[in-house]
C-alpha cells in the first residue's frame, strides 16, 4: 500500500516536473580556448560552467557550455570550429584567439548569420565580435618587467618566454615588456633571449634549460605566460640566484612563489573571463541586450610572497564554488 501510494506521488512529480522542462528554452554556447590542457583555458572553462549554471537559472533558461578548445594550438582548427558551432545553430561562442588575422572571417561569418560571438583573454580587435573581455595586454607586459626590474635591482640581462607571437595578447604584452624595458637603462635584452614557442610545458623548460647551459650571463627571466611552471619542480636553479617573474597567477604557478623560484606574478582572474564572457553572450541571446562596451577590462593583480596564500584562497573558492553549482 505504502509502495503504491509513493509511485503515485512520484508519478504525480513527474507530471508536474517534466512539462516545465520540456518548455524551458535550452541555450548553447560554444567555448574555444587556445590549449585544452593550458591552466588558464580550464579556469576559464570552469568559470563559463559556473555562469552557465547561475544565469541560466536567473534567465529561465538550461544553458549547455560545449567546451571546444584544440588539443594543440592551431588558428586553423580555431576558425573551422567557429563555422562549426555556427552551423550547428549554437546561441554563442566565446573565443581565445590564437590568430586574430586568421580567426577574423569566420568570427565575422558567425556575426553575420546571428550568433553572438566574444573574444577573451586574446582579441581579434578588426572583426565584428560584440566584445573583448581581457586585460590591457601592453600593461600586462609593462607590469612583468617593471616587477622583475625590481627584483633585480634594476640591472642585469634579461631572458624572455614569449610564447606564439601569432597571438595578438602576447605580441602586445612582448612590446609593453620592450618599452619598459627601455625605461631601465641597465636592464640588457636582445633578440637572442627572446624566445617564441609553442604554449606548453615541453618547449618552455627546453628553452630555459639550454639558455642556463650555454649563458651563463642571465640574471633573470620574464615569462609572459605559465608555460614552465605548469609542472612541480621545473626551475633548476637554487631560489633567488635568477630572479623571476611570471604572467597569469594560475594556482599551478603559486608554489614557485612561495618556493622563492620565481619573486612574482602578474595575476589575471582566469576564472572571471570565462564568467563574463557567458553572461554577456547570454544577455545578448536571451534578452537581445548587447553589452554596453566592447572593451570589458580585467583588473591586473601583483601576486608575491605578502599575498600568495590568499591568492591561492581565491582559486579554492572560485572552484569549489564551481563544483558545487555543477
């Protein structure tokens, strides 16, 4: 009896429940990082999930994230997933571009067809996408060497990791490491110290540990990403004997800082791109409401042995925050 009366209840749930989902608009927005294993792309994706989740319950509507970030990084790949999601009929497309020449035409395609499409973390400035949610990338360079230049005294030769030039953030963060650079007068770098590289752990350690084989002259190194320090115990040298500085402040990079490997990070909220990004796709698809600005700035934070455990703090939250809402 008791059994009978609880499938009724259930069955009676059903009927209640299912009808309202049935109805409930389904929205799809396709995100495109660079790398699929790069620390900050999966932040990135984790915080699209989290903006998935809340806005979608705020909009009335079940939001999908289709994650479709390269397994290597290929502008090529990029540009044929855009025209893929858009002829799936995808709401939106947030994308890191890793050739903003390359990536323009199918971004603009999409535009044109009626999809929303932002740029985070990497721009293509000259297409139709509706917005750029990302930092001052030249600052973002300016802000390296300024703290390395600290660390440093003010003096010394300087090594680069500059990752893939073709990417239009880090080319602009290359130039704003060169122009303050120029303000240190005894701060010494050069062609042959600057490294372009493919945006992985491999090449970056390759690089750096034949430089510290064949010049025994550098005295520290600005890397513009996290590439070397995506693995435990990447830097060979003992702590402080080369300085250091690193870009992104992804909770892969903290234990260098607290190690006394490397002296400081430029931080970007990775987690917030991914965010933001969403919510702006999703206003603009379920309200029609295009964002007010097409530049939406991400604030740049000095992570350093005085702020690193709270930093590391942030991460565990934003995560766990994630987690919880999947």
């Amino acid at each position: 009896m008791i059994r009978g009366l609880c499938l009724l209840v259930v069955s009676a749930l059903l009927v209640v429940v299912e009808p309202a989902l049935a109805q409930m608009r389904t929205v799809t927005i396709g995100v495109i990082g660079k790398i699929e294993s790069n620390p900050v792309f999966q932040a990135s994706y984790a915080g699209a999930r989290l903006a998935a989740k809340e806005a979608g319950q705020k909009f009335g509507v079940q939001v999908t994230i289709d994650w479709q970030t390269p397994k290597t990084e290929s502008a090529a790949e990029q540009a044929a997933t855009v025209r893929r999601l858009a002829k799936s009929g995808v709401s939106g497309i947030a994308i890191s571009a890793t050739d903003a020449v390359s990536i323009t035409p199918a971004i603009d395609e999409a535009i044109e067809s009626g999809i929303a499409v932002v740029c985070f973390d990497s721009d293509a400035p000259k297409s139709k996408r509706l917005a750029y949610i990302g930092v001052d990338d030249v600052e973002f360079g300016r802000a390296i060497m300024r703290q390395l230049s600290d660390a440093m005294g003010g003096q010394g030769t300087v090594a680069i990791l500059a990752g893939n030039q073709q990417s239009l953030n880090l080319r602009l963060r290359l130039q704003g490491i060169k122009e303050e650079a120029a303000q240190h007068p005894k701060l010494l770098i050069s062609p042959e110290l600057t490294f372009e590289h493919a945006q992985t752990y491999e090449p970056a350690i390759e690089i750096i540990n034949r430089t510290l084989r064949t010049r025994k002259d550098v005295d520290g190194w600005a890397f513009i990403g996290s590439w070397p320090l995506q693995r435990k115990n990447s830097l060979s040298w003992a702590p402080g004997t080369i300085k250091a500085v690193a870009g992104n402040a992804v909770p892969e990079e903290l234990a260098y800082v607290k190690s006394g490997h490397v002296q400081s990070l430029v931080g970007v909220n990775a987690f917030q791109l991914g965010y933001s990004s969403v919510i702006v796709l999703l206003d603009k698809a379920v309200n029609g409401v295009p964002p007010q600005r097409t530049l939406i700035q991400a604030p740049l934070v000095r992570v350093d042995r005085s702020n690193v455990d709270e930093w590391e703090l942030n991460w565990k939250k934003w995560l766990l925050r994630e987690a919880l809402n999947r």
